[in-house]
C-alpha cells in the first residue's frame, strides 16, 4: 500500500507545479494546472531506462538487419524521376502512334471508296438504278442516262411488275398524253 | 525530437537520400538524427524495450524502403513519427490478438510484460504512472504519450495521429482523468 508519505509528496509536486506555472508559460504545466492535475510534468520524473550503448551501435544493428532480411531499396529519387521521365516519353510516343495510326485509317478508307466508285461502269449504274426505278425521279434518271437504256428495258421488279409500268404509274396525266402511246 | 544543433538538417538529409551514391549516409544520418527520438515515443507506446526495438527496426525498415514516398509536404519528422506511431500500433493489435486466444489471469498483459521487462525498473509513482499509461486504450496512450511525455503541440500531434486538435484535446484530458484515477485508487 502506497504510503501517506507519497500522496503527500505527489501533492505537493503538484502544488509546486501549478505555482511554477504562473512563472513560467510552459502550456503542458499550464494545461495540467488547468485541469486540476495531480500528475508532475517535470522531466526527470518520466524516464524510462535503456540499455547502455543502445543508441551507439542502432545505425549499424539496423543496416545489419536491412542487409540481414535482403532488403532493398526499390528506386533511388533519382531513378524515380528517370522513371517519370520515361512514362511521359512512352505516353507521348503512344499518342503520335495512334495519331499516325487514324490518319493511316482514313486515308485507305477514302482510297478505297474512290477506287470502289471508280470500278464501277455506267452498265453497273444503270443496272443498280434499274432495279430499283422507285429510288430515282424518271428525269434524274433521263440526265444521267441514255433513255433507250432504260424505257424500253423489259427489267422485272422485286414485286414482279414490269419497269415500265411502275414507271407509268409515276407519270401525270399530261405526261402520259405526250408519250403518245 | 532532434536536437537541431548537433544533428544534421533534414534539407541535408533528404538531399542525400535522393542519390544512389550518398543513399547510405543520409540514411545514417537519418537514423542518428531521429533514432533516439522515435525509440523513446515507440518505448512508450509498447512499454517493453525488447519490443520498442523491434518495432523501432521494423519503423526503419519502412522507412528505408519508403523514403521517397516522402513528398516534403508536411515535416519529416511528422513522416517519420507517424511511420513510428502506426508500426508500435499495429505491433500491439498483433501482440493484443495472440494475448486474447492465451489464459487471461486477470492481470492485463501489457503490465505483466512491462514488469517482466528487465529494463523496467521504475518505482512508486513512476511504476503506477506507467501502468496507468499501459492500461490506456492504444491511441488514447499515443495521444498521452505525446502530450505529457514529449510535450507535442496539439497541431503537431494532429498531424501525426490524423486526428482533428479538439478530438486530440478531448483525449488527452480524459487519458489524464483516468491516470489520475488509477493512481489515486493504488494509492488509497
């Protein structure tokens, strides 16, 4: 059991304290005080012991340790901005690669529908055209092609109706006067 | 915290660490600069010096591999104190979950390990200070540790501990109530 002699001593350290508080600002004392605290703030009283030459020798025990347990220094700061330095090269590259890469894209895809629209002959056109009379106006069709190749072409439609006679269908009543049929 | 007059500047430190070539003697100086410093703040939190030099290489190990991580934001110090604090952490939850699958005597574990520990030789109201300290909830005893032992601004210790200054405040007052109160009660 803790003596009277302690709990007095504790107290009066305490009273010490506070009063040394008023003299000097130190906000650890100042808070203690503040909340009624019995425990001393002064430094002698809260050492712990270690062993003698502990701290001499701790660099090499603990470089021991880290050559010990292979451990390794992943990258100096140095090399980490070499690294950083790459990634930006590498992002960079990897974009003028895609850039290269559409522009490569769109220029075979517009060569190759201008060779697909240079294969085909008027015979190609006029047979498309043809099979679908319900796709052009008879005097769009008459600008663009030669009228004895398609008004009298005996071509059948998709439903198994002659050309001509769709083609009539779309004719008003005076054009159907004209043609004198 | 170091003294700054003997040690050399963290700005000299750093400028060392950045070299493969001078990497070893930043780190040295590193260690002498912060090694007593962070031991003591360890010591404290684990309470046994075997353990507190264990935790505290363990503490040095990461910080040799992580150094560079270290982005100068905030104070080395604060870097490596918070290395520290979270290593003597997670030292004791390791040590608390393998405690709790032992027999439990009714005496807590960390007193027991303390008074065991042959560079523990306080007495009186040292020795009940310290097992008041033992029996504060982890973080709590950080909190105490730092303020009472180091005497670490609140702002300071909100850095370390990432922790708002009112809610370390709050702490540290109750952490205080409640070492009082075990040593009054062993002293009654």
């Amino acid at each position: 059991m803790p003596s009277r002699k302690w709990k007095l001593t504790f107290e009066s350290k305490a009273a010490k304290l506070q009063a040394m508080s008023i003299e000097k600002d130190d906000p650890l004392r100042d808070e203690l005080a503040q909340q009624g605290s019995l425990l001393p703030a002064d430094a002698s009283f809260r050492r712990l012991r270690v062993p003698e030459d502990y701290f001499a020798d701790l660099e090499e025990r603990i470089l021991q340790r880290l050559s010990a347990e292979g451990v390794c220094r992943p990258f100096s700061t140095a090399s980490r901005f070499h690294l950083r330095a790459i990634g930006r090269w590498a992002a960079a590259a990897a974009v003028l690669v895609l850039g290269f890469w559409w522009a490569h894209r769109q220029r075979v895809s517009a060569d190759q529908k201008a060779a697909s629209a240079m294969e085909l002959s008027t015979d190609d056109i006029a047979t498309y055209l043809l099979a679908r009379p319900e796709m052009v106006d008879p005097q769009e069709l008459s600008a663009v092609l030669p009228v004895e190749t398609w008004m009298f072409t005996p071509l059948d439609s998709a439903d198994g109706a002659p050309s001509w006679e769709l083609f009539l269908r779309d004719l008003s009543t005076e054009e159907l006067d004209k043609l004198n049929l | 915290m170091p003294n700054r007059d003997t040690t050399p500047s963290d700005e000299h430190i750093l400028r060392l660490l950045q070299s493969e070539h001078t990497y070893e003697q930043g780190f040295r100086l590193l260690v002498r600069a912060y090694g007593k410093s962070l031991y003591w703040h360890i010591r404290r939190l684990v309470l046994v010096h075997e353990d507190a030099d264990d935790v505290l290489q363990n503490t040095f190990i990461k910080i040799y591999q992580g150094i560079e991580r270290f982005e100068g934001k905030s104070k080395l110090f604060t870097w490596l104190y918070r290395i520290a604090t979270n290593e003597a952490l997670s030292f004791l939850e390791s040590r608390r979950r393998q405690q709790a699958a032992s027999l439990d005597d009714g005496e807590d574990p960390l007193v027991r390990r303390m008074h065991a520990d042959p560079w523990f030789d306080a007495d009186g109201l040292q020795r009940r200070l310290y097992e008041a300290v033992a029996r504060l909830p982890e973080k709590q005893r950080a909190v105490f540790n730092l303020r009472y032992f180091e005497e670490m601004s609140y702002e300071e210790m909100a850095r370390i501990l990432n922790t708002s200054v009112g809610a370390l405040k709050a702490s540290f007052h109750h952490a205080v109530k409640k070492v009082e109160t075990y040593i009054r009660e062993q002293s009654s």
